[in-house]
C-alpha cells in the first residue's frame, strides 16, 4: 500500500470532521461559542432572590458538651512530652538506613549489570563442558 493512498483515506474525514466543527462553532445557538464584548453579562442574583442557609440542629446547645475534657490536657501533656526532633527517633534512622542500602545497592547492582551486558570478565575455556573453539584452539 503507497503512503499516498493512506493519506487520502485519513485526508477526507479529518477534513469532514473540521468543517463540522467549524459549523457548530460559527452558529450563533452554539454553547461552543464564546461571548461576545457586546454582551451584557447576566444579572447576579440579589440578596431576595438567595434563599436563606439552613440551621444547624445538630450542634449541641449545651456548653458543657463543648468543654474540653480532662483526657484532653493529658494527650496535649503526651504530645508536648514527645516533641523530640526528628533525627532523634529511631523511625528517621531507620528509614534514612533504608534509603542509603537501596541507592547502594542500586549503583552496586547497575555497574554490575552494566559489566555483565558489556561481556564480562575474561574466563579461561571449561573444555569438559562444551568445548573450545576459535581463536587458536583446536577443533
């Protein structure tokens, strides 16, 4: 099949689906349209026409519900008492420790592998396994 033909076979519905476009865009019913600088904008509802937002009945009306309780000040008193900095916690040196295994082993293993696709070490022939041939050894 010539590249021509597959040009011709894309060419006319590409340009079928352009000049659809193209229509529904240019019709002034269109909601593609944009508006135009003549337009006035819609009017903003005023404050009558808003409907009012509904009451909360769910908000307890007694004070004494909201009050802060005593286990409160003790979690405030723990969390105040366990404000150490972050690189004294064992979690921080523990995921710091993974990090630097993982590019180690990372860089380790690449250069290893990069090694490897390139040919390796040179190893002397195993003549018991399959044999030697080329480069000087006989057949």
């Amino acid at each position: 099949m010539a590249p021509e033909s597959r040009v011709r076979r894309v060419g006319a519905p590409l340009a079928l689906l352009c000049a659809f476009l193209g229509v529904l865009v240019a019709t002034p019913w269109s909601s593609a349209r944009a508006a135009e600088d003549t337009e006035e904008p819609k009017a903003a509802k005023t404050a009558t026409e808003t409907a009012p937002q509904a009451e909360d009945t769910d908000r307890p009306h007694d004070k004494s519900l909201l009050a802060p309780k005593p286990a409160d000040a003790a979690v405030a008193q723990k969390a105040q008492a366990d404000d150490a900095a972050f690189y004294e916690k064992w979690q921080f040196w523990a995921i710091t420790g993974g990090i630097v295994v993982g590019v180690v082993a990372a860089i380790w293993g690449g250069a290893t592998l990069y090694h490897s696709l390139n040919g390796g070490d040179v190893r002397p022939c195993n003549k018991s396994f399959l044999g030697c041939y080329g480069q000087g050894e006989s057949q």
